[in-house]
C-alpha cells in the first residue's frame, strides 16, 4: 500500500527568508530612523508612524529606545518541523472562526493579505506561536507599579512578586512528551492550563493566586479560580473580570503575555501590514527600570525594523459582555509572531492602555543561565509594561526579576510545569 504523502508546504523556511530579507532591505528606506540613533521625548516624533499610538505616548514621556540593525528570528526547530508536517490539514470551519485538523506548529504558515479571513489566521497564528508550545514556568518574578515622570527617579507605588507563572499545553506539543497532544484532552477538551500563584509580595496579598482552563469547545467559556488571601478560600472568578485590572496593577490576564482572550468571543478584523519598531533582540537581560521616564518602563533598550501584521479585536456581544474595552489594536511580529504592543480603547472609544513587550533571542534567558539552556535559539520575553495612558500609572513586570533570587526564571518546554500545578487542591496548599 502506498504511504499517504505529507501534506505539501513548498519550500516554506525559504519562502519565508525570502519574505523577510525584502521586508528589511526596503524597511530603512521608509522609516525616519536608522541604526544608531536614540530616541527620546526630544526627537521622539521621529518614531510616531513607526510604534503604536501608546507606545509612542510611552517614548514621548522618557522610555528611550537604541535603534539597531534588524536581525532574523528563526523558529524552533520541533516547531519548525511540526509546522511542515501538520500545517497542510488546517483549515478554518464553516463559521470562519474554529480551527480544524490543527496538531501542532503553526497553523498558517503562508498568509495572504487578500484573504477575507487573514485577521483569523493572524491571530491563530499568534496563539500558537513559538515561544512556549508545550509548557513554562517562570519562577520568582516580579512587577513594579510606577507613574510616568519625565527625567525623574523611580518612585515605587507597589512591588508585587509571584512565585510561580506556568502553563501547560494538551495540544499543539512539539518538544516534551506525550506528543503532539496529551491523552487527557479526549476526555477532558483543555486546551491549555494557566496558573499564577503563589503571591509572595505585598505581604497582605501572600498566599494569593489564581489558575484557568481553557477549552477547545467554541462554545465552553474558560475555567478560572482565585485564591484569595483574605478569604484563605478559592472561589470561581466570572471570565469577564479575566480582561479587567485588579487592585494597583494596570495588567489584566487576558493582555498578559500579548492578546490573549479566548478567540471565538472576539471578531478579528485585518487592518495592514507594516514595516515597525520592535524590541526582538534585547541587550539587557536581567531588564531593569527605566531612568528617564521615573521607572514606568523598561530602558533604554535595543529596537529595530520588524515586519508587522495589525488586527483590530472588537468583543462579540452575542459571546461576551461587559468586556471594558471598546476595541484592541493588536501588533503581530510577522516571523516571530510575538507581539511587541498592543492598545487598548475604552467604552468611549479613548486610548486607555497600552502594553510594550521586550523580547530577546537567545539560547538562554541571562548569560550566566546554568539550567535554562536550549539548543537552539528561542524568544524569551524579558520584559513588559501595561501603562495606562489616562492616568500615567504603568506596571512593568521582569523576567527575570533584577532583585529576586531565581535569576534563569524562564523554563520552557522542559517538563517544569505538569497538570498537577493546575488543581484547586495545589492552589490551596500553596496559599497556606
């Protein structure tokens, strides 16, 4: 019998290098910067058309950026590989919205802008990005709540450090075992397993934490639960809250770690691609606060030239409400489909928040990195801010931490996080 043929991606890393390669040539030709410069508040309008409309607030109030040359960001190699042996059987269902035949790696590899459901693809694309497919943990991280001020020193409004933020993916699994999915997700339908706990700082939150599930069920809305120090209980938290900021932090955990709500509550809507600064190469890692702009960010940091696809996220009242942002304008980094920021409008259609991600490629997430050392190249992201505009409060999140004790932080695809880490029962023990 003749064996069935791998589903056919011609020559798709040389396609893609290709892509890139004319993206970079022709990127300094349009843009008002060039390797060497710095950018501050004084010249900042040279990068306005070049970031978003919040992270151009954010450069204008001190956060400097170093532009550098633009460099390639290549896939993992299980990744890629998954890529080419699964991508040709994905494609979207009749609604235009779920995935089908999708195992693992990238489900789009090759976009076309004309394509009336490209927004879709964007963002499953971005979902399953390289980064982290089959787990992570990172340990002993820390988030600073400042306020924007111009040529200031940093005055800390809170410091709050969690000791552990972990995930765990059923599908699309290229680099631990069971492979490409774990058996559990016939029965129970998770998709991915999330979990931030135990809170370490402030003292009055310690014990504090959180875990959710989502599921592949269009129509199942995410599992969450908190453990609340106050309470010493856990009780389920309403989906809705998930994209709402709590206490003094100006984050919310659907904007975590890019747009992250579940994809069939929201319509996608594709508004271009473009030649964009991004921070994907990042010189510090540790990260540290930024000191012209009072510690509201992370800088001065390296930025350069990168290939952007921008979608619109609107909510679909018929799937969510009281979601409090009107629209996000989400970035997508066209190779390694990270995303360098994002914004947020309010109900009255106002900038409200933006959040700025720094990324460095590596095969280690700090230099002197003992365990959390990979084989190839991977994204880490080592930093990010979630400002609010109107208010000028930022909190800006390390990874790792530049004062916790655990400086590697990043663990990814490595087995460190399993499906035990995700219960009530281990979120209770921990908060006692």
């Amino acid at each position: 019998m003749k064996k069935p043929s791998r589903p056919c991606v011609p020559n798709l890393l040389a396609v893609i290098a290709a892509f890139f390669a004319v993206t970079f040539a022709l990127a300094p030709a349009h843009a008002q910067v060039k390797p060497g410069d710095v950018i501050t508040p004084k010249n900042a309008e040279q990068v306005r058309s070049l970031v978003s409309p919040g992270t151009f607030v954010a450069v204008s109030k001190g956060m400097q950026m170093n532009i550098v040359a633009p460099s390639r960001v290549d896939w993992p190699p299980p990744y890629q590989d998954a890529t080419e042996k699964y991508s040709g059987q994905v494609r979207l269902a009749p609604d235009h919205r779920d995935l089908l035949g999708y195992v693992a790696g990238q489900p789009f590899p090759l976009l076309d802008p004309n394509d009336p459901d490209v927004a879709t693809k964007i963002m499953w694309n971005q979902y399953f990005k390289p980064i982290a497919t089959d787990d992570f943990d990172l340990r002993y991280f820390e988030c600073q709540v400042a306020t924007q001020n111009p040529g200031a020193q940093q005055q800390l409004i809170q410091l709050t450090e969690t000791g552990h933020l972990a995930g765990y993916s059923d599908i699309g699994r290229t680099e631990v075992e069971p492979m490409p999915a774990d058996p559990d997700f016939k029965t129970s339908g998770i998709w991915v397993r999330v979990g931030a706990y135990p809170t370490l700082a402030p003292a009055e939150d310690r014990g504090s934490g959180g875990i959710r599930y989502r599921y592949w069920d269009a129509n199942k809305a995410d599992d969450a639960w908190a453990f609340l120090a106050g309470t010493r209980r856990v009780r389920r938290v309403n989906e809705v809250i998930l994209s709402s900021s709590a206490g003094l932090s100006t984050w919310d955990a659907d904007h975590a770690g890019g747009f992250g709500a579940k994809p069939q509550e929201y319509n996608f809507k594709f508004l271009g691609e473009r030649s964009m600064l991004a921070c994907a190469h990042a010189r510090n890692s540790p990260a540290h606060p930024c000191p012209t702009d009072g510690g509201a960010t992370s800088c001065p940091d390296d930025w350069e030239m990168r290939h952007l696809y921008v979608v619109e996220v609107t909510p679909r009242p018929e799937r969510i409400t009281g979601i409090l942002q009107s629209k996000t304008i989400v970035y997508v980094d066209g190779e390694g489909w990270f995303n360098p920021y994002m914004d947020s409008y309010d109900r009255k259609g106002e900038l409200w928040k933006t959040q700025i991600y720094l990324f460095t490629y590596r095969d280690r997430p700090v230099p002197d990195a003992r365990i959390a050392v990979y084989p190839f190249k991977r994204e880490f992201n080592i930093a990010a801010s979630s400002v609010d505009v109107q208010s000028g409060v930022s909190t800006t999140c390390y990874l790792p931490g530049p004062d916790t004790p655990e400086r590697e932080c990043w663990y990814i695809n490595m087995g460190a996080a399993d499906k035990e880490f995700f219960t009530t029962e281990a979120l209770t023990k921990a908060g006692h």
